[in-house]
C-alpha cells in the first residue's frame, strides 16, 4: 500500500501544476463578448463590479479577490516544488473548487453566438478544465501524503512498549 501511495506523489504534484497553468491561461481567454470586444476573465469581472454595485457580499469578494487567482497558483506551484506538497495541495484544493465552480457557471451559462453580448465559452471551460486537473492532482497529492500510522511513524515505533 506505501509503495502504491508513494507513486501516485510525482504524478499528482505533474497533474496539480499542469491544471494550475491551465487554469491560469483559462482566465486570460475570452469570457465575456460585446460586439466584437472580447474580455478576460479580469475585465469582466470588474465591469460586473461596477456595473451591478457588488462591492459586498460573496459576489462581491468574489469578483475583487478574482485577480489572486495568478499569485495564489503560483505559491501553490512553489509549494509543490519547493517540498511542501500537503501545504500546496490543501490551498489548490481551496483554489481549484472556487475556479471550478465560477467555471462551471459561466460555461453553463455561455452564449451559443448569435447575440451581440454574451458570456464567451472559451476561457470559462479552460478555467473548468484546468481546476479539475489541479483537483484530481492535488486529491492524488493528499492519498500519497503518509498518515499518522504509516510504517516508521512515531505511533509504529512506540506501539508495544509500555506506557511510562
């Protein structure tokens, strides 16, 4: 079972990056269309703030913390690289459901064409694309993380010897 758990680290912490970069780029893609403008993620989640007022609430946070999705995939990149796997994989985890679901709601949501103003496909199904890689990566990351009985730990060294 170790050696099992022990395999699936280095592909986990391949896939978590390789969907954070993905998910990354996602935002830069087309999500909102008007006429012929095309906005990323970024644009359009400032001209949602201001146009609609949400300056409080879940939407609100949401869309002024938007920006961090760059800086926070790249500490979590760090992490993985750096030797810190569970640290990393917790706060992808974090990242990759918040990306996912706005992800999923603006795909669900896209317009087929036709209109002249509309939610764009492209950049929301890379985003979803990307934060199920990144999920599935950092879920592989986490199952090959040793537990509190693996072989060698302190409750395995001390087990069978008296209490003092």
């Amino acid at each position: 079972m170790r050696v099992v758990r022990q395999k699936l680290r280095r592909p986990g912490i391949g896939l978590a990056i390789l969907g954070l970069v993905i998910t990354v780029a996602g935002t830069f893609l087309p999500w909102l269309y008007s006429g012929s403008v095309q906005r990323n993620s970024y644009e359009a989640a400032d001209l949602l703030r201001r146009l609609l007022g949400l300056d409080s609430g879940v939407g609100g946070a949401l869309l002024v913390a938007w920006p961090a999705i760059g800086p926070v995939a790249g500490l979590c990149v760090a992490g993985y690289v750096l030797g810190l796997p569970r640290a990393a994989a917790v706060a992808n985890l974090l990242l990759s459901a918040i990306t996912g679901a706005v992800g999923v709601f603006a795909s669900v949501h896209a317009d087929s064409g036709g209109s002249l103003v509309g939610i764009s496909g492209t950049g929301p199904v890379t985003v979803l694309v990307g934060a199920v890689l990144a999920l599935l990566g950092a879920i592989a990351v986490l199952a090959s993380a040793p537990g509190p009985f693996a072989q060698g730990s302190e409750f395995e060294q001390h087990r069978g010897q008296p209490a003092s």
